[in-house]
C-alpha cells in the first residue's frame, strides 16, 4: 500500500497542481457566466430537466435538529431531531432529497464559523503544490494546536499578495469538535462527502473530511457519458475518413476525367497535325499544279501545230518538264518552225537523226522541247478549220 501511495503522489500533486492552475485562470469564471447567461435564456421547465452538474446539499446541526438545505437558499428543505431512531432519520433525509438524482447528489457537513480557526497565510508561489504540506508544517505557529489534534484543509485566496507570493487561508477544527458529529451522523446511516464551514447561504470551498471517510460513489451516468464520448470520437473519426475517402474518390474521377481530357486534347492534336498535314499536301499539289502545264494541254497544242500529214506514236513528259515526242511526218524538217511561238512548249529540236520508214515511206522522228512556265504557258484558240 505504501508503494502505490508513493507511486500515485507525483500524480496527484500534478492533477493538484493543473486543478489550481485552473481554478486560478479568469477562464472559468468567464465560462461560469457566460453558460449563466446562456441558461437564463431557456425556460424554466427546460433548465429545470436539462440542469446537470452536482447538487450540493448542506447539513447543519442547530442545537439538537439537523437541517437540510440547497446551497444558496436561504429556507431548509427539512429538519428533524438528531435524537430520533436512525430509520427516522433517513426517512427525512430522503423525503427531502426526493426528485435529486442521487448520482448528482452531494452533501457536505457545514460548521458554524466560530467553530473554526481561519489564520491568513502569505506563501511562496513555489508552496502551491504542497498546500497540506505547508498547512501541517505551518500549524504550530498559527494556532495552538498539533496537526494530529486537528482536522485541516488550506486554501487559496484571490485577494492581493506581495510580489512572488500568493494568499491562502488555513481552515483548522479541532478533533473534538468534528469527530463527535462524524460519528452521530455514521449512527444515523447518514454520509456526508465533505465538511465545510459554512458561508452565508453557501460553503466556503474546503474539505475537511479526513480522506479515508469520503465515500466511494459509483458514476454508471459517467461510464455513459464515456462510452457516448468515445463513440462519439469513433464517428467522428469515421465521418473524417469517410471524407477523405470520398475526396479520394472525387481526385480519382478528376483524374480520370482530365486523363480522358487529355486523350481528346491529344486525339485533337492529333486530327488538327493531319489536317494541317493535308492541307500542306493539297496546297503542295495545288501549287505544283498551277506551276505544271497539264499533259493535254501539251499533246493539244503539239496537235493543232502539226500538219494533218504528220501524226505522234509517242509522248512523254518527265519532271524536269521535258517533253519528247516521236512520230512519223512527210516532211519532218519542217516541224520545228511549225512548233515555234507555241504557248506551252519551247526549244524544240530533233534529237538523233532523220529516218524513212520502208513501210510507210515517211520519215521517223524524235523531238524533245521544253515545257513553258504556267503564266507564260497560255494554249491559244484552236485556229479555225484546224484538226488535230
């Protein structure tokens, strides 16, 4: 047992410590008033079924009669005499605290304010986390009696202090003052989970209940709350993965949409260099066309030039644009002058020698010429009476 209290020491000062640093903080009391009047705007009946937090109750004992009353109201919610049976007793406790959710439920044992010493303290800032530490050590300067005679607690002020100390207040009762009343109240069946001194209509903040006597309550309303929170985290965590699941899935369809986009645009791309491609092709044609003098145009003026006599066996036109053509005529000599001033072709000559044909008596012939440019190469009208 000694061990664990050792092992759990330096957390309990540390939760001791963050609970002071807390309570310490302007934050709170700016929570406090800002869920008061956020509360005030709800109806009554609705504050009065969703109102949580603890109710704390306080006991006193005026004479011979106990006393029960909400914190902060002035009127008691019962009295009955100490000396009844302990039945008795706990009928009008629990006939006072009928329609209280006993899980809520909490009571502190109040003293009246002569029955306990209250010396002021200036402490070292450094003194915060050992408070019980410093109240028993500070005891025997500040009251008469010895930290085994008494029951003690120690609390912060908020009034002003010196620079690097703060304010604090022992609240001391003596052993024989407040274990008499422990015990009326453990004959009577009655459990307290703290004692205070009281303070108006209220408490003052401490607890003197000696650490073992604080009751043990069960908290099933807590383990819900748990268990909702820790669902509520489990959805939460869900809801979030299924957003990034589901901005995963709009990324894929994004990318698969601009990857399509992209096959289009490259299918275009595409189509637009093949159409650019012709178009190049067709307009090359086109203006090796205007810049070629058609094969009809050359074997129709070579026709209407030559004599009626004289006719052609072959023509050819290569890509250098020049033109041969062989034949048979009476009188071939006479085909170069009939071939001058043509529109279509010039510097016709005889290529290779004169010959007669035996079988037909006229003379062979091979003439080659020169095609004419496009703009020069203008056929003139057939002359009339002219055959080819």
């Amino acid at each position: 047992m000694k061990t664990d209290s050792g092992a759990t020491q330096p957390l309990q000062l540390q939760l001791d410590r963050v609970r002071r640093a807390w309570r310490a903080s302007p934050v709170p009391r700016f929570l406090g008033w800002w869920g008061g009047e956020l509360v005030a705007l709800l109806p009554a009946s609705w504050r009065t079924r969703f109102g949580g937090g603890l109710a704390w109750h306080l006991l006193h004992l005026d004479g011979e009669d106990w006393t029960l009353r909400r914190a902060g109201d002035i009127y008691p919610l019962a009295r009955w005499n100490s000396q009844l049976d302990a039945a008795s007793q706990q009928v009008a406790f629990n006939d006072a605290l009928r329609g209280v959710d006993r899980e809520d439920l909490r009571i502190a044992l109040c003293l009246d304010a002569a029955d306990v010493l209250r010396p002021r303290l200036n402490l070292p800032v450094a003194a915060r986390d050992n408070l019980q530490q410093i109240g028993a050590f500070e005891m025997d300067r500040q009251t008469p009696f010895r930290v085994d005679q008494v029951r003690y607690g120690v609390r912060e002020l908020r009034s002003g202090a010196p620079a690097g100390r703060f304010a604090a207040e022992l609240v001391v009762v003596p052993r024989t003052t407040l274990d008499p009343l422990l015990a009326r109240l453990a004959s009577s069946g009655l459990q307290v989970d703290a004692v205070d001194v009281a303070s108006g209509n209220d408490r003052l903040g401490v607890n003197l209940l000696p650490a073992d006597q604080v009751p043990r309550r069960q908290h099933p309303r807590q383990r819900l709350n748990l268990a909702l929170g820790v669902a509520a985290i489990v959805l939460l965590v869900l809801s979030l993965l299924q957003f990034l699941h589901n901005r995963e899935a709009a990324l894929e369809q994004m990318r698969g949409e601009v990857e399509g986009m992209r096959t289009e645009a490259q299918q275009v791309a595409s189509l637009r260099q093949q159409l650019q491609d012709n178009a190049g092709a067709a307009g090359f044609l086109a203006q090796r066309k205007s810049r070629t003098v058609s094969a009809l145009a050359v074997l129709q003026d070579i026709s209407q030039r030559l004599p009626t006599t004289a006719w052609l066996e072959r023509l050819s036109i290569d890509n250098s644009g020049q033109v041969g053509f062989q034949g048979q005529s009476p009188q071939a000599a006479r085909l170069v002058d009939a071939l001058k001033g043509s529109p279509v072709i010039t510097d016709a000559n005889f290529q290779g020698t004169i010959q007669v044909d035996p079988s037909t008596g006229k003379e062979r012939f091979y003439m080659v010429a020169q095609l004419r440019k496009p703009a020069d190469a203008k056929p003139k009208p057939t002359p009339a009476g002219g055959t080819p």
